[in-house]
C-alpha cells in the first residue's frame, strides 16, 4: 500500500516536472512550486515508512546503539559527557528517543 503511494507521488512528481520546461520564460506559479515541494515532501516521507531500518526490532536496535557507543570508547574517542552519546542519539528522532529510553544499559554512566 505504502509502495503503491509512493509509485503514484513519483509518477505526479514526474509529471509536475515535465510541466516546468513548457513555462520556460514564464514564472512557474506559487501553486506549482508548493505542489512539488509538498509531493517531494510526501515522496520523502514515504521513503521513510519502508526503510529497512524501520523492520528491525527494537532490541536489534539497542544492541546497535550499545555497541556504537562501546566501540566509539575502544577507539579512544570519548563524548565530552558520558552522557553525550546517549542524548545524542535522543535527539535523532522520537523513534530513536524512545528506544534510548527503554534501553536502560544506555543509561548507565549517570
């Protein structure tokens, strides 16, 4: 359903941009800028819906985060906070944020 969406969006955004040489020395209108940029937006948003990282399971991902943090310390690299690396990766999205939280070995160096 998602990939039928995003074929349809691809599909009007390749027709919206086939439609900008045939205005060529005339001002593309404000409705046909904000129509692009709201079907960029979509084709975007969708992209994101169906990325592999999303069918990974939350425990696979707080492994992924744990060892990220780890190996950053193996290498010599260190946050200027224990804490830095965490927050981090709290800040990347509300997905990531609530995956952090529920990882409680993350939040250990308090």
């Amino acid at each position: 359903m998602v990939q039928d969406l995003l074929a349809h969006r691809t599909d009007n955004l390749a027709y919206l941009n086939s439609q900008i040489p045939k205005r060529r020395g005339k001002k593309i209108s404000h409705e046909l800028r904000a129509e692009l940029d709201n079907t960029r937006r979509s084709i975007q948003f969708h992209r994101a819906l169906i990325s592999p990282w999303r069918r990974l399971p939350m425990e696979i991902i707080s492994e992924i985060f744990l060892f990220t943090l780890e190996r950053r310390d193996m290498k010599g690299n260190h946050w200027n906070d224990d804490r830095d690396g965490t927050l981090l990766l709290c800040k990347i999205c509300s997905v990531w944020r609530a995956i952090a939280l529920r990882t409680p070995a993350l939040w250990n160096v308090l």
